[in-house]
C-alpha cells in the first residue's frame, strides 16, 4: 500500500461531501500518525478499518465486543515436562475475516514499530544467522525461557502499543480488541478494566463494556510482532542487565539467550546473573520458566536456537543433520518410500511429511547454504504417489 497523503485524503473527502470539521479532525490525527513514522496507514474509525482491510464492518463490531468468539483453539503436543508430565501449547486460528484484518494490520501498521535490536525474531529482515552469530565462540552461555510468553501479555498493553503510533483512543481499544483473545483462567482473573481508566470513551459504546481483558493469541498473524513492540523495554532492561557483566543478549520470542567470552566469568556470577533476570521478568509481567534455566560453561556444547555456536560461525548440529539425512534415506529407499515413512513417522498425510522435510532444508539453508542445496537435490529423487 502506498504511504498516506493528506491531500489524497482531503480530495477524497471532498468529492464525498464530507463535513469540514470532520475532515479537519481526521488530518490533523493522520499527520500526527505519519509524523511519526511516515510508512504506517492511518485509521480514524472501525468503519474506516473494515473498508481498509476489505472485511464486514458488523463482523469487526461482533469482535470488538466479544459477542463473536473469532478463534478455532486447538492443542499442539510439546516435549514432556521435566517430571514427564504431557504439557502442550495453545494454538489460535483466527476465522478468515479476523485473519484478514488482522494480517492487514500487521503489514500496515506494526512491522513498521521499532523493534529492539535484541529481538532476533519476526521483524522484517530477521535470520537465523543474526539471530544466533552474537553468541559465537561463547565462553559461558545462559539460556532462559519465559511461559505462556504471548497469554502472558494482556489487552491493555496493545492498547498502548497502537497509542504510540499516535492512533486515537477509540480505535486504538478496538484494534487492540481485535488482535487479542478473550480467555478467562487462572492466569488472567485480574485483568480487567477499571472505570478509571483511559477507555472510558470506548465504553460509552454499550456493546464495549465487556470488563475482562484479553490476551494475544499465538497463531494470530498480528501476535509476533505485537509480542516484539511490547517487549521493547523488556528488552533495553535487559541489554542494560547483560551489559553491565559483559553479555551479549538476544531474544526470540521466549527464548532468552545470554552468553560471554569473559575469561573470569564464573558459575556463583550465572547464578546471580539468572536471579537479576527473573526479577526483571517478573516486574514487567512475565513468568520464567525455571524448568527450562542452563547455564552452559566453558567446554560444554553451545547450541543456540538448534544451532552450534562453538565456533566463529554458527552451524548445523549433528543431530539436525542425522535426523535430515535419515528422513531423505527412507524417502528414497526402495520398497518403502513416502508411503511407509509417513506412516512410520506418524503424519497425518504425505503433504505433512513433505512440507516438514522440506522445512528442515529450508531451516538448514540459512545456515549451511551447500549442504542444503545437495540435501534438496537428493530430495527431488523422492517419488512421490500421484
């Protein structure tokens, strides 16, 4: 989409008969908007949203108001916990109009936030290499996991992202509603609207006064870059933190990475380090994951992210290689091929299979360029049932 032009606004404006005053309202928030950042579309109204992004109007109200639910939740199995109780992640597919306005909004607005150089994730131009590159030839290297990472954010903190794009109140509240998931559970019992707070104009509409709060959804196409621009402070919290005892600091997504070539770092130092790190988790709202702390010294294996950092380079694990080279063995086996592999496997479908397969080649690609593209040649020998 083209940047925003006042003028083109006004033309149009005026070619529909728009009042003045209105017109005048609506410039005045639009350069305020674009004075900010020049490459996001300025949105004045719902109404004015749905005719953006191409989606019903009422469909938007019924979101906004939490009288239309707008998810197909399901479970995705993830390794076992550390006492092998089954423990699983909540994936939230949004219906085809939600999704629709919600992708508008990410492509529109929010990859167009500034994103803390320490979030190697999602942002535009983000990679595997710049994501795990800082923490090579490592000395000492500490990992940490935050839970629940996007439910742990609530409906007011995109509220505030959308406000420091320089969006009105209104429209603010209800984009936030849009891209956030109505949940009520353990985890979110106290978030809810005060009467004091700054949506008292949102709630003058009747249909908007639903007092819980929700949360972003993961699986939401607008949820990871929402999860970069609210963690931005988190993140210069803990650049100052790492900084301060010589670590480099990264984040993707939930995973946290620190690590150090320091010579005199010591374990009793990590130890204080993972304590100064919690706290600072907790104060901005967020749970570490204790179960999920190591701390890697000096000999130990360094993998980042499923990528060896031992070196001046990051590269690809033997495992990730074993595991490739074993998928594109069965594959090409006679006598048992695509069929039987998947079956072994447990796909679903041969379409699973292949796709997942050829995302580990993708995956290896940025990192290992060559052995990638002689592991996709030999995929292509695969024959697969027509």
């Amino acid at each position: 989409m083209k940047r925003w032009s006042s003028l083109q606004y006004q033309r149009v404006a005026k070619q529909k008969e728009v009042d003045d005053k209105v017109v005048a309202a609506a410039l005045a928030i639009g350069r305020e908007i674009t004075r900010r950042n020049p490459d996001v579309q300025p949105v004045f109204t719902l109404n004015h949203l749905a005719e953006l992004a191409e989606v019903d109007y009422a469909s938007l109200r019924q979101y906004v108001s939490r009288t239309l639910e707008g998810y197909e939740a399901f479970k995705l199995r993830k390794r076992s916990g550390p006492n092998g109780e089954q423990r699983y992640r909540i994936i939230c597919v949004p219906e085809p109009s939600l999704m629709k306005v919600q992708r508008w909004i990410a492509q529109n607005i929010l990859n167009h936030g500034a994103v803390h150089e320490a979030s190697v994730a999602f942002a535009p131009e983000s990679t595997l290499v710049k994501a795990t590159s800082p923490h090579c030839e490592a000395r000492w290297l500490i990992k940490l996991d935050i839970k629940r990472f996007f439910e742990s954010i609530p409906e007011r903190f995109v509220y505030y992202v959308f406000r420091e794009f320089g969006f009105q109140a209104l429209i603010s509240f209800e984009m936030a509603r849009l891209c956030t998931r109505l949940f009520p559970g353990p985890l979110y019992n106290t978030w809810k609207w005060r009467s004091s707070s700054p949506f008292d104009d949102a709630y003058r509409i009747k249909s908007y006064t639903h007092s819980w709060q929700g949360h972003v959804p993961q699986g939401a196409p607008s949820s990871p870059m929402l999860a970069n621009l609210v963690c931005y402070k988190l993140d210069e919290q803990l650049t100052s933190i790492a900084a301060a005892k010589g670590l480099q600091y990264t984040r993707y997504a939930d995973d946290l990475t620190f690590s150090t070539t320091d010579k005199a770092f010591t374990r009793e130092m990590a130890v204080t380090f993972v304590g100064q790190v919690y706290r600072c988790l907790l104060r901005k709202g967020f749970s570490p994951n204790t179960s999920k702390t190591s701390i890697v010294p000096p000999g130990g294996r360094k993998i980042v992210l499923g990528v060896l950092v031992d070196g001046r380079q990051p590269k690809l694990s033997r495992q990730f290689k074993a595991n490739l080279r074993q998928h594109i063995y069965y594959l090409t086996l006679p006598n048992w091929g695509p069929v039987e592999h998947a079956k072994k496997r447990g796909f679903a479908s041969l379409t699973g299979l292949r796709d997942h397969v050829l995302g580990l080649i993708g995956y290896a690609a940025q990192i290992e360029p060559t052995y990638a593209h002689a592991r996709k040649r030999e995929f292509e020998k695969v024959r697969w049932p027509i």
